[in-house]
C-alpha cells in the first residue's frame, strides 16, 4: 500500500497478538519516515486506545484531536513494526509537536 505518511492515523488489524498487547482493529499512528514506508513494505506505528489511562506520560499521550471519534491516548509503550497489509484507511493526522512527544516518551522508556 503505497502512501503510508509519518503522523498519520489509520486504522490496523493488530490480531494476533499475545499477552498484553493491544489487540483488534484500532487506530495507530505512523512514526516511520515516508520512504521507509513505501520502500520497506512495513510501518512502525504506536498503538491508540479510547479507554482512559492511569498511566501517564511517558506510557501513554493523550492526542488533541476531533478527527478521532472519542478521547484518545497514544501508548508509548505498545510500539509495533507493521506490514503495510495490515494498514488500513486514514482516520486523520498527529500534529508535529504531538509527534515529537511521542518520541520524547519511547526515548524516555528505552534510554536515549
């Protein structure tokens, strides 16, 4: 699928999983850079939920957004490298400081 863009939201099909994994279809957010999208045939993406966090930054971010249906938070720590057949149509977009954030938080979880 060609025009996977950095920031997007999409809708996934993250089945299967295991563990504590998100699971289902549901929105993520694209990190990877454009042309690793379209030349790799994979994204990285972090995983979106509707459900209210306990945790906060740097696990989860809650996204300033109305092009998502309900309150969203990204989870920071629920990052996956995706094949491309697994995304599916546009939901909308995370503004650049919402993307700098989210790098600020997986920098902050892994070690920078």
């Amino acid at each position: 699928m060609a025009g996977i863009l950095r920031g997007e939201i999409r809708w996934a099909d993250l089945n299967p999983v295991k563990g504590n994994e998100q699971a289902g279809l549901r929105p993520v957010v694209i990190l990877s850079q454009d042309v690793f999208n379209e030349r790799s045939g994979t994204v990285i993406a972090m995983a979106i939920t509707s459900q209210p966090q306990r945790a906060g930054f740097p696990l989860t971010f809650e996204l300033d957004t109305s092009e998502l249906p309900k309150r969203s938070w990204v989870k920071i720590s629920q990052i996956r490298t995706l094949s491309t057949e697994r995304i599916g149509k546009r939901v909308g977009n995370a503004s650049p400081e919402e993307l700098d954030q989210l790098i600020e938080g997986l920098n902050e979880i892994i070690g920078n």
